[in-house]
C-alpha cells in the first residue's frame, strides 16, 4: 500500500479502528522493499523493533475507552522515517553519509527524537543524505546517488533528499529532515512538497549539540499538507531552557484561516547577485496571482543585504564547525584524520577551517546578529507581514551535474598549500554552481527566521519549482495560516508519483 494521503489521515484511520498500527508500519516495509531498489532513499530499517512498538501501540489502543482515545498522541501508530543527520536514536544507525560512521550505532537518543516518538509515530529507519549534510543534492559515497521519484534521471535534492524521496513515492505518509542552509526546502521545492524551516529555538535540541551550526541548523519535516505541518509544529514545540536558543511557544490550538489581508513583499532578484530562470520568475508570479486573488496586498520590496558576505560568513562556519568536528573524531579514534577518511567537500572545509581565527569567527557571528537586525526591521518598520521569492532557482537538478572539474578537485585535495584567503576562494567555486541554482534559502539559517517552501508551481514537464514565504521571528503560524489559504484555494500542486 502506497500512502497516498497526509499523516493525520492514518492516525484518524487508527483511531476509529479502520487500520492498526501494525498494517501500516507492514505497509512501510513493504514499500522500501520494493521501491529502494530504485530510489536508493532508506539507508537502514529496524522491522522488528517498529512493528515490536506498533503491536504496543495496538494492544494499549484496544483497552481504551472513548475518552480516552480523544487524548491519544495526534500521529499515534503512523509510521516515520527519520534523516540520517543528527537525528540519534540509541542503539540504532547513525552514519550522516560518511563512511568514518559506516558501522557507528547511536549511543543515546536525541531529544527531538524523543519528542518524534511521544507524537506517537513509529520509526521504520533512516533516509539518504549527503555526506555531514553539506550539499543541496544526496549523491554521498557510503551510500550512493538518490533518485527522485519523479524523473530518476535528476537528484531531489539535499540534504533531506532520500527523505524528500521517499515520502514523494508514498513509502511513507511524512518525513523527518533538517535545514541548515536550506535542506528541507530545498528537496521541498524539487519534490513538490510542502517543507518548513521553524523559528530558531522552536524545535528540541541536544543533549550534546545545542547550537547546531551556530543555530543555523534546526530539526523539523517535509509533508503532504498544512495541518500536517502545523499539527507536527505544534507537537514538536518547546521552551527549552538548557538551550542556547529560547523562544515562547505558540499559544494556537487550531490552525484556522486568515481574517485579515496580509501585506507580501516579493523580490525576483538572486542574493548572491546570480541571473534568476525564467522558471523560478513565472513560479513567482504565478503565487502573485494567487495571492491577489485572495484579497492580500502584494508590494515589490526586498531586505538591503549582502548576500555574497552573507554566504561567505556561512562557509567560514561550515569550515570551523567541521574542524571541529574532525577533532572530536581524532580524539575518539585517536589518530590524526587524511584525507582518505572522507569526501572532497568534507575535506575542504575542514582543512579551510584550521586556518580561520577566533576573530574572524567572532567578526561572523556578529554579522549574523547584524543581518537578523536588519531583516526583523524589513518586517516591522516596513509593515510586511512575509517575504515571497523562489525556493530554488530550476527544477531538480540531474544526477552528477554540479561535479567539480579536474582543476579544481586538484587544488582543494591540496587545500593545504595556499593561505586562508585563497582557502576561502577556493571553498566559493566548490560551490559556486550549486549555489547558483539554489541561492535563495540560506540568509533565514544565518538570521533564525521562519521559512516555508510551497509547491505552487509546476513546469510543462511535470517538475516541481516551490515558492517561499519567509516571516520574522516565532510567525509560523500565520505564515502556516496563508499556506493554509493556498492549499484551500487550490493553488498547490501535490501528488504522490
């Protein structure tokens, strides 16, 4: 059985007894049985211990009386894959892509996890991603190339792109990922999914890492619709005091639509200063028409920023993250890490970020702080309630195609042979073309702003290009609203393929 439908689809099946937990993780296992072959999304299952927990899940069901069931956790006995990246379940896989964790089994369960399981899903296993999550595609050499389940031919995406996969071929009814420059909506804008990136400090974190990439990084999911989203959202939420980041919950019980007319910004400029397709500006301006149809007011306008500085800061702190990173696995394995013991980017940014120094990397928080500034005042000063521009700037783009040439692979295997300023040069063209058809998503990591990718438009061929709506800080819930609108008018394009 393919799942066709949104999560709370299935948990309301389960609570009127018309499905059991059981028959549906079955269903989940018979679907990476037969579809991963193809798609190459799931790194790992656990059958045993998900049908163990979803025969609990129906025995505790069937001693229940009514009332009760009324209580029950929203997605109770729904089956989830979780993002091999940062997402620890005790005792189970842990790999983020690299063959350095080929055999690693997590040694405790993280609290966004935690937080998973009292929502009631069921965890069938781990979805595909690139190696440590640096890449807008899913092509890691431990596990190989994802497949997107609309054109095989094209990558959906990263660095939730086996998650994207898999719930766009129905494997299961919603997914678990992350975003640390974009990589939930990303996959989104590639898959025709729907793909939130909350507020900073909405979501658990830790034990362990509690500022994922500087609070660039934040744990959430890609689904099939809005009250899924926001069901989930309202699930997951915390005041998280131990935590670096702290944010009041949202006090909405219910997503409702709007009642008033909001005021929407648009751009169709690239921040990197990159040309803009012509796809992702017929993307734009088909949501415009939407949008004005609906009674908002829609206004040409975008934040003042930097967008090169910006993403130059953003690599500074990918190379000084990994570098820390690469020490703990030293002492762990005590040995000195080569170059043998990862893949190319990998190896690139952590040498390059050996060579940044304390003040630099003080000088890229503070720019940080200093953009969040700025795009607050955009909001509030200028009474714009969201921002539209492209998710992506094309569709998903093909297998291998941002491949780094000879040349260049040559210079960052040598990385260590030129100065810190050529370090970072070098680190810009390993990304350069990949950024290009991807610059839109990255200044909401650096600022902690909420974001959503929506699947509004399609090409003539079938291929997805989303639009997003970004908002300032702890405003998921009217951006969830509009989406919401969105969906009802029917403007979204979302099917199972």
């Amino acid at each position: 059985m393919r799942f066709t439908k949104d999560a709370l689809y299935y948990a309301n099946k389960i609570r009127e007894g018309k499905m059991t937990s059981v028959q549906l993780v079955e269903a989940a296992l018979e679907n990476i049985e037969s579809l991963n072959n193809i798609l190459n999304a799931v790194t790992n299952t656990q059958a045993e211990s998900s049908l163990a927990r979803a025969q609990r899940l129906d025995d505790a069901l069937n001693k229940m009386d009514e009332e009760t069931k009324e209580h029950l956790a929203p997605f109770y006995g729904v089956p989830i894959l979780l993002k091999d990246l940062g997402q620890n379940q005790a005792n189970f896989p842990s790999t983020s892509g690299s063959k350095l964790f080929k055999n690693s089994l997590a040694q405790q369960t993280d609290n966004f996890v935690k937080k998973i399981e009292e929502n009631g899903f069921v965890i069938v296993g781990r979805t595909n991603t690139p190696e440590f999550g640096f890449k807008n595609i899913s092509d890691s050499k431990l596990h190989g190339d994802v497949k997107s389940p609309i054109d095989l031919s094209r990558n959906p995406g990263g660095s939730s792109g086996g998650a994207a996969s898999a719930l766009k071929a129905g494997i299961v009814p919603i997914v678990t990922a992350s975003d640390g420059g974009g990589s939930i909506r990303i996959p989104a804008s590639f898959n025709g999914l729907i793909g939130l990136k909350p507020t900073r400090g909405r979501i658990p974190v830790g034990p362990g890492s509690y500022r994922g990439w500087q609070g660039a990084s934040i744990n959430f999911a890609l689904t099939k619709s809005v009250h899924d989203t926001f069901t989930l959202l309202k699930g997951m939420q915390i005041e998280q005091f131990e935590s670096p980041f702290i944010l009041p919950k949202m006090s909405f019980s219910e997503l409702e639509m709007p009642k008033e007319k909001f005021t929407i910004a648009y751009t169709l400029e690239s921040p990197i200063g990159s040309t803009v397709s012509d796809k992702a500006i017929e993307a734009v301006k088909l949501t415009i028409n939407h949008l004005k149809e609906l009674g908002h007011h829609v206004i040409q306008k975008a934040p003042e920023v930097d967008g090169i500085k910006a993403m130059k800061s953003y690599y500074k702190m990918n190379g000084v993250e990994t570098a820390k990173m690469m020490a703990s696995i030293e002492s762990a394995l005590q040995r000195a890490m080569s170059i043998g013991d990862m893949e190319l980017m990998s190896w690139a940014l952590y040498r390059s970020g050996l060579t940044i120094s304390g003040v630099e990397y003080s000088a890229v928080i503070n720019l940080w702080d200093d953009l969040t500034v700025k795009s607050e005042a955009f909001f509030s000063e200028n009474n714009i309630d969201f921002l539209l521009m492209p998710t992506t700037n094309d569709v998903a783009p093909l297998q291998h195609q941002f491949q780094l040439n000879s040349e260049l692979s040559e210079k960052l295997t040598n990385i260590d042979d030129f100065n810190s300023q050529e370090q970072q040069q070098l680190i810009w063209k390993m990304f350069e073309d990949s950024l290009e058809w991807t610059p839109f998503t990255q200044q909401q990591n650096l600022t902690g702003q909420p974001a959503i990718s929506l699947p509004i438009y399609e090409t003539g061929a079938g291929l997805p290009l989303g639009v997003q709506f970004s908002s300032s800080k702890g405003n998921e819930y009217k951006l969830l609203q509009l989406a919401l609108q969105l969906e009802t008018a029917g403007a979204f394009q979302v099917e199972i393929v």
